[in-house]
C-alpha cells in the first residue's frame, strides 16, 4: 500500500517554486486545460486567439468542450505522434468515425508569463 509520504520531496532550494511569485497569465495566455503528452510533456490548451488554442479551434471547426478534451485526452495518450516539424508536434488518433488530429508546441513564449510551452495550438476531427 503506498502512503503520501512518496510524494515529490524538493532537494534543493532551487527546486522549490513559491506559486505566489508566479503571476497567472491572462489574455490569450489564460490556459484553460492542461494536458499531458504520453512522454510526459506539459501541454496546456490556452485561450489562445485567432492564430491558436481554444479560439482558434472554436473558430475553424466548434465542437462542445467535453468532446473536445476527451478527444484531445484521448490522442494526447494513445495517438501516433509525429516527428516534430517546424518546433510543432502532430498527434492523429482514428477514433472509429475520422481521425482526430492534434498539433501541439513546447516552444515556450516569453510573453506568456507562466514558464510553460504554448502548448495545443488546433485540434479537429480530419
């Protein structure tokens, strides 16, 4: 049986991270959902605009949040990456009536505030 005791223990002071030192972006920079890559990548869904995240889908190709994230959870965990092209990565996974793709990047951007990559940049069923 594990106990909590396991859990992450710091063993520098360089590791520990004060969250209030730590302005929560907003904007476009707003993450909305974070998810994971099947590595482990941090891949957050950003409010995003017309370039990217949860505007830009809305935009091209609306579909109602929680289809939306399990179709993101579910390629994100069991799709076929790509290999990465032009700092981008792009996971299809066929989810029985078309494949769902998502394009993701972990460049991070400055102007986010928050350390993080910028994360999904669409998804959509092809």
């Amino acid at each position: 049986m594990s106990s909590p005791a396991q859990a992450f223990q710091p063993t520098t002071a360089s590791q520990v991270v004060d969250a209030g030192h730590v302005a929560a972006p907003t904007g476009k920079w707003k993450v909305k959902v974070t998810f994971f890559g099947r590595s482990g990548e941090d891949i957050p869904l950003r409010q995003g605009d017309l370039n990217f995240g949860y505007v830009h889908i809305q935009d091209g190709h609306p579909i109602n949040d929680t289809s939306l994230y399990g179709y993101i959870d579910k390629t994100l965990d069991s799709g076929n990456y790509g290999s990465p092209s032009g700092g981008k990565v792009t996971v299809r996974y066929n989810t029985g009536s078309g494949t769902f793709r998502v394009v993701f990047s972990e460049r991070e951007d400055s102007q986010s505030g928050d350390g993080r990559p910028v994360g999904i940049i669409t998804a959509f069923m092809e």
